[in-house]
C-alpha cells in the first residue's frame, strides 16, 4: 500500500488544483523547526528513515481512488492524475542522529509542486515526533552520562508504530535496550525485561516468586524489589543470589520502581555489597525524566541503569515542536511567507558548522571556509541513497554530542549562535520587497 492518503484533505485539494492547471514544476519545501522549546539547548535530527520509505513507496492504491471519487468528489482528471503519481523528486537533508538548532532545515524536498506539496503532513508528523523524542531521550543521557537507560515507553505512547518509533530514536541517542519486543526484532535491538508487581504477587511469597524466576531465566535475573517492602525485598533478592552462586549462576540486578529511589538504592547497594554481591546492578524505573535523573545523581545515588518510559516516549514537556515545512522556491523562483512572527526565508538552503557556530545560507554559496555542511543528499529521482543505519545514527550523534560546547549541554543551557550569510539575508530582503510590490499593484 502506497498510504498516500496519510495526509491533510487540504493537501489533495491544493495538489489537485495543481494538477488540473499544469503547475507541475520543481518546487522546493524546507522543513525546520522555528523555536526550541523550553530549556533545550539544541534538537537530534531523527525520523528520516520512516519518511524516505514513505516516499519510495508513495501511490495511491485503487481503494483510495475509489474513496476519493466516491466520499470527496473528486473529479476524474484528477483521479487519473493520482493514479500515476509517484514521488520522482529529491531529498536533501541532515542525516539521522546530527545535533540541529532553531530554524535550521532538517529536510529540503525538491520535486514536481504537486509531489512535494502531497507528502507534507507526513514529513512533519514523523520528523516532529522521533526527533523531539531522540531530543528528550538525549537529555536523559546527559542527566547521567555514566549509567545505562533503557526504553520502558511502549505501554504509554500514542499507539503500536509510535513505540517504534520510540525505540529507534533512544537507540540513536545511546539506550541501550528496549522493552518492546517487536521493536527489538526489526530493528536489532537488544530485548530486556524483569516483571511486573502482579507476578510477585500471583506466588504465595515474594520469595517464592524470585525463586520461580531465577528457575525459570537463570541467565537473566533481574528481580524487582519493592512489590511489599523494599529493604525486605533486597534481603529476598540476596538469600535467592546465594542459591544462585551455589548452582554456579549469579543475580544479575535488582529493579527499584518507586519511593525514595536515591535513598533506597544507597540502602540496596550497602546491603549488596556486604553480602559480596557487588557485580549486582541496580536499575530505577518509575516516572523519570532528565530532571529526576539529574535529582538522583545529585544525591548520590548508586543507580547503574534507568528504565525510562512515559515521559521520553511522549516527549512530555515539549509533545509537540514547532515545526513547520514550507515553499522556498518554485518554478526557480525563490518565494517566502511575509506574516507577522512567521515569516520564512527564500530558496534552497545549506547548513555549515564551524568550530564556533552554526550559519544558515543559500544552497548555492560555497560556505565558510571552516564549515561542514549540514545537509546531505539522500534520495535522488525518488529512490533513496541513505540506508538508515541506527549504528551510524548513533555514530554521528556522540561525535556532535562530543564537539558541543558545555554550556550548550546543560539541562540549563546557553544559546548556540547560529547566524545567517549576507547572501541570504540580502536574498530574503529582496524577495520580500518583490513580493509585496506584486501583491499591491
């Protein structure tokens, strides 16, 4: 299936409208995030693979067609337009897993106007959500840069193919594992779990539960502690670790998921290691974000790994980015929106890094002379040329995340510059000037 219709109607009607008046050449659509939200210092481009796959297989299948004449009218010369419409354009964009900032194009679309116009709603809706979470999920590593985070988010993101979504972004960002299994299967990632509260629970005894599961999983004990009484539950937790050494296996970590978590986890840690179990982990779930993390960490609290769920896996402080994908340049004549506080800049556009700040300018300038661009092409004729790898995703990330300047790393952080070329400012002045003379006369 061709999912074509994973749109606005508002983008049939206008690629319609196109097609019926033979508006039919290259445009080009920057996608770009206006303002950061609050407190982040910077953004982890993600959601690029999902969209080059969308655009490779972008068609509208029979049943679509049939529904758009029959439910939304509309008219057969645009139907058999649909019919025949793939995406033959081009992509240029910044590669999965690069540290990006406000107004910065994550994504150029270059093709026919009514292929780039069509494919819009579903270039934000995946590029807006992965990348705010790899941006959260980021900011959790920062938190604490010296313990493992696990995605436990599944169960509380909105809907199957978002919690995918979820734990290809947090893979990208460092996690280290994920709870959801499906996710661990197609995308290579590696599957963790412990238990729920109701399996300890359903035993006659706490211990009878850890029994029944280091019988059961020897490999991979992991016991959760604090279903009744936690410092009982870590005294449960060593009795069930002696067996396991006399049988020449081992405890492989206890899981806390509420309470005092920094108190808790310095009480289980002494309690450990005075009985020699010093190699057993200690993993914290329940309801953390970066701030907590940050909280635990300042306390001291000896925690080896963090399982974190609903606050990464719905980017809870900022759910929504401000993002927005717009027409620069069509029919090889570079345009701009003039509104008041949304007003956009003209024609393709490049990114360069230098050691000292980030500038936006035109495709066509040469660039600083220190400067990396940003954006790389990768899809060329409607066929992509990047393959997606979550391995060098991640490469890229800790490479950037290494390179930014501390201040910008903080969970409080300072601006990063990121200026504009004289061309570009010099080329939006006049756009602006041009199309306001043209709608006034």
């Amino acid at each position: 299936m061709g999912r074509a219709l994973l749109t606005d109607l508002y983008e049939l009607n206008m690629a319609s409208s196109y097609l019926r008046r033979g508006m039919t050449a290259p445009a080009t659509f920057s996608l770009f995030v206006r303002n950061l939200p609050e407190d982040w210092g910077f953004l982890v481009a993600c959601g690029l693979d999902r969209c080059l796959d969308f655009l490779e297989g972008f068609r509208f299948s029979d049943e679509d067609l049939a529904y758009l004449a029959n439910e939304q009218g509309y008219h057969e010369a645009t139907l058999e337009a649909f019919a025949n419409l793939r995406f033959t354009g081009s992509v240029r964009a910044v590669p999965e897993g690069r540290i990006v900032f406000a107004d910065e194009p994550l994504l150029e679309v270059t093709a026919p106007l009514p292929e780039a116009q069509l494919v819009e709603s579903y270039l934000l809706n995946q590029v807006t959500y992965q990348t705010a979470v790899a941006s959260k999920a980021a900011r959790c590593r920062l938190a604490a840069p010296d313990a493992s985070m696990v995605d436990f988010s599944f169960r509380r993101v909105h809907g199957g193919e978002a919690g995918v979504g979820v734990a290809r972004a947090t893979a990208i960002v460092g996690f280290t594992a994920t709870s959801n299994v499906e996710a661990a299967r197609t995308l290579g990632l590696r599957a963790t779990g412990t238990m729920a509260h109701s399996y300890v629970e359903a035993f006659p005894s706490e211990i009878e539960a850890f029994r029944a599961f280091a019988e059961d999983f020897p490999d991979r004990v992991v016991l959760l502690v604090d279903t009744y009484d936690t410092a009982h539950g870590v005294r449960n937790a060593i009795e069930v670790a002696g067996e396991l050494r006399r049988r020449g296996q081992r405890l492989t970590g206890i899981r806390l998921d509420s309470g005092d978590l920094a108190r808790l986890a310095i009480e289980a840690r002494r309690a450990l290691d005075e009985a020699g179990l010093e190699e057993v982990q200690i993993l914290a779930s329940g309801g953390l974000d970066e701030h907590e993390i940050a909280r635990l960490v300042s306390r001291g609290a000896p925690i080896d790994a963090y399982g974190v769920g609903t606050k990464v896996g719905v980017a809870e402080d900022a759910p929504a980015l401000d993002s927005v994908y717009k027409l620069v340049e069509y029919a090889s004549e570079p345009v701009c929106k003039l509104s008041r506080r949304k007003a956009t800049l003209p024609g393709p556009k490049q990114v360069w890094r230098t050691p000292r700040e980030d500038v936006i300018g035109l495709d066509s300038e040469e660039g600083p002379e220190e400067g990396e661009p940003l954006l790389v092409e990768v899809m060329k004729a409607g066929r992509r040329l990047d393959d997606g790898s979550i391995e060098a995703a991640a490469a890229r990330f800790a490479a950037d995340l290494d390179a930014l300047p501390h201040e910008v790393r903080s969970l409080r952080p300072a601006p990063y510059s990121v200026e504009r070329t004289p061309a570009l400012i010099q080329l939006a002045s006049e756009v602006a000037e041009r199309m306001r003379a043209r709608e006034l006369a």
